[in-house]
C-alpha cells in the first residue's frame, strides 16, 4: 500500500508528522504558480515574491531599459555604485544584462502589479468602482472618495527649482519632460520622486531599491551601501 500524499511518515510503527502545509509561489506580476526552483527576488528590503517564466520574458528589465530610461550612457551606468554588483559577460558591452522586473503599473487601490502592455483604465473599469485618475504628477487613480485627500498631498517636487511648480491645467510631469532636461522624474505610476540627472547613483538606488523587483542575493549587494551610509549619518 503507497503512502497518503501531503503527509510525512516517521520510520516508527503507528507514529507520523503533521502535514506540512507549503506555502504556493505566485508571480507578482499575473499571479500564476511558479516553479518551486525559480529564485527568490525581493523589492526594497521588505517584500519578497517569485516571476512565472512566462512575465520573465516580457517583463524583463535589463541595462539597456535603464539606459534608455535615464538617458545615461551604459559607461557612465556602469560607474554608478548601485550597479557595480552586476558581472558582466565577457565580450559583452553589458546592455542585455538582466536588472530584474520594473514595476512600470501599480493600482494604486488594489495595489496589483500590471504588465507593460496591460491598461491602468481598463484594469479599473474592471475591478473597482468610482475611480479618478490624478493629474497633479503621480498620475495614479484614486477612489473617488479619497480623491480631494490625495491632491492635497501630491504633487513632484523640483530638486532645481526647489518647489513644486505650477504647469498649465496643474500637470507637474510637463515640467520635468518639456522644461527641465537636466530633471529625471521617476517613471513608476504612482511616484512623485525627482532627481537631478546629474545625481544617477541616486536616480539608480531610487529605481532600484523602490520599483524594481531583483535576485535576494543581488538585492543585498545592492542595498549594503546605502545602509552603511544610513549608519554614518
């Protein structure tokens, strides 16, 4: 007689283990079970979750997005402090080297990670009820109820002008994409972080550490100096 599945069996007569609940592995971008041997990623230094194979491939990030969506050269990228953990191949210029998964659409009621081709208003007319979307730079939608709370508090802070400034129909994003080359403004649905340009190691650690899903192993190389300067200052 085999013996039952999910139950762990001790080698003494009439004795067994409880059963061991395993906890599924599910993609945080479609919500699939993956494989048990895909590897662990980690955003920040808090939340962990799994890609299925499948958003591993269309949603893959590698340098050559982050080059095209700093506007840095991949020389200059790859002085900056935040990158240098990640190994080059031999005889590469490191453009097709895998970041990790950017979290490009975030609901910012469910708070469901959506894929690139995925539509933010389609998700919404199908999910929830009474949205708005907001114009004032994080351009996330919003309950209609909490509408006027969250425009009070939002809005993208200039690191040139030292203020948040004021566009035609109060469109802050318009000034950072028409106005002020030399201001990176984060490209994330629901960010309202801006850097000078100049700053990319910043602008990196920024991407990196809030909106970027990477390997727990490369996470830890990524974020230890960072947490070393926290402890100085």
């Amino acid at each position: 007689m085999g013996r039952s599945k999910g139950r762990a069996h001790s080698s003494k007569a009439g004795c067994s283990a409880p059963v061991i609940k395993q906890e599924r592995k599910l993609c945080v971008y479609c919500s699939d079970t993956v494989i048990k041997k895909s590897e662990l990623l980690i955003k920040g230094n808090l939340l962990y979750g799994y890609v299925c194979a499948n958003c591993g491939e269309t949603e893959s990030f590698t340098m050559a997005d982050l080059q095209k969506m700093t506007g840095a050269d991949l020389a200059t990228l790859k002085k900056c402090e935040s990158l240098k953990k990640y190994t080059l191949p031999e005889g590469s210029d490191g453009s097709d080297v895998l970041v990790g998964f950017f979290e490009f659409k975030k609901c910012g009621i469910c708070q469901n990670l959506l894929k690139k081709g995925d539509n933010v208003r389609d998700h919404n007319n199908e999910c929830h009820d009474a949205v708005q979307i907001c114009s004032l730079g994080c351009k996330q939608f919003v309950k209609a109820e909490n509408f006027e709370k969250h425009q009070e508090n939002c809005g993208i802070f200039c690191p040139k002008c030292k203020e948040i400034p004021s566009t035609p129909n109060n469109d802050y994003r318009q000034h950072f994409m028409n106005e002020l080359k030399d201001v990176f403004a984060c490209p994330a649905d629901g960010c309202c972080k801006a850097f000078l340009r100049e700053d990319l190691d910043q602008i990196c650690q920024h991407l990196l550490l809030t909106h970027m899903w990477i390997s727990a192993v490369k996470n830890q190389q990524i974020a230890s100096p960072v947490n070393k300067r926290r402890r100085k200052e």
